[in-house]
C-alpha cells in the first residue's frame, strides 16, 4: 500500500511538472514572439500592450484555479482581490507629490512612502490574501449556492467601496500617475511562478481531499486545508 502511494505521488508530480514546463513554454514563446515583433516594427506598441495583459490575464485566470477549479465551487468575487492588490500597490508605488493633490484622505504617514516594485508587490500579495483569508474562512463552509452569492455580494461591497473612499481610491476616475515598472521578463517570470504555484497545488494531497468532497456534494470544510499525513 505504501509502495502504491509513492508511486501516485511519483506521478502526479511527474504530470505536474510535464505542465509546467509546457505551460511555461508558450507563455515565453509569446512574450518573446511579441518583442521580437516589436523590435523590427511588425507588431505596435498598442499591440503589445494586449500581449502584455494577455500574460496577466493567465495569472488571473490561475487564481481563479485555485479555488473553483480545484473545488468545483463557483467563485464571483476574485476580480475584487485583483483590485485589492492593485489599489496597495498604487499606494506604495505613486510619486508623494501626486500622491498628496490626488489623494486627501490618506494618513500623513503614508504620503511620504514610496517603495519599490518587489515590496509593494508583496504588500499588495499579503493585503489580498489577509482579506481573502479573513472572508474565506467563512465561505468555505458554505453550499454552492451560498458560495455563489456570498462571492457576488462580497464583488459588489468591494466595488462599493472603491468608488466611495475617494480620499484613499480617487473613486472611479481610479488612480493614475503610477511609475510604468512593466517589463516582458516580469511578466513572464511572475507567470511562470504563477503555474508552477498552481500546477504543484492541484496535485496536492489537499486538492485532493477536496475532490473526494466535491464528489459528495458536501460543503467543504475548514479540515480539508489540513492534509493528511
């Protein structure tokens, strides 16, 4: 039995990494074709501009993985956690003068802040996933149904507040004046961390705990996050 273990876990670890690798592959097969293209006039900067959200759109679409595609659970409210991460980023990231005529209702403490591009990241990667941790711990006990809505009222509450805390979002004319810190190779090393992240996950002994319970139609529960031994 211990033997047959092994081997499953050999395998889908083995299927796992075949994934990433062709995975990984064409997203660095496009960004390179795009610059390429660029570099000798073909493709326009318009046009690179879409390849470039193209790529984020795969990490989007991977975090949305996470959850319903690994559940079966229907999710609505993960473009709210994209712009909660967004809108910290901004913060940290905009030039302090803009910072203080565009946006009034900040603490002093934080009109004078402006950090890098590797720690708001990780500030916006650690806001979203408090806030998703804090309400998920409450979805997750949820039926399908109570997911659906709950997710879909938690889009509307998150998009509410965007548009009424003008002093911190600048409502919805949104916040600009952001430093372009894009690149090709951020983008694609950020997605390729991404597949890697997800395609390990999905064939973990947690996912597939959760699958045992998708099968039954039970609402999962807190104990699907601990994996067994």
């Amino acid at each position: 039995m211990l033997v047959f273990r092994t081997h499953a876990w050999e395998f889908r670890h083995t299927k796992a990494l075949h994934t990433v690798i062709i995975l990984s592959a064409i997203v660095i097969a496009i960004l390179v074709g795009a610059e390429v293209l660029y570099s000798q006039g073909v493709v326009s900067t318009t046009n690179r501009s879409v390849v470039w959200l193209l790529v984020v759109n795969v990490i989007a679409v991977l975090g949305l993985q996470i959850y319903s595609g690994n559940t079966g659970q229907m999710t609505i409210s993960h473009v709210g956690f994209i712009a909660i991460g967004a809108y910290v980023s901004a913060l940290f990231t905009i030039n302090p003068m803009l910072k203080k005529s565009m946006l009034k209702g900040l603490p002093d403490w934080l009109y004078g802040v402006n950090l890098d591009l590797v720690w708001a990241l990780s500030l916006a990667v650690i806001g979203a996933m408090l806030v998703a941790w804090m309400l998920g711990f409450v979805i997750v006990r949820l039926s399908y149904d109570g997911v659906i809505i709950s997710t879909f009222a938690l889009l509307l509450i998150i998009q509410s507040i965007i548009f009424a805390a003008k002093g911190w979002t600048n409502g919805a004319t949104s916040i600009f004046g952001m430093p372009n810190l894009s690149s090709p190779w951020l983008l694609g090393a950020v997605a390729i961390l991404s597949i890697c992240l997800c395609t390990f996950f999905k064939e973990s002994r947690i996912v597939c705990r959760c699958g045992q319970l998708e099968m039954i139609d039970w609402p999962l529960s807190p104990w699907v996050l601990i994996p067994s031994v």
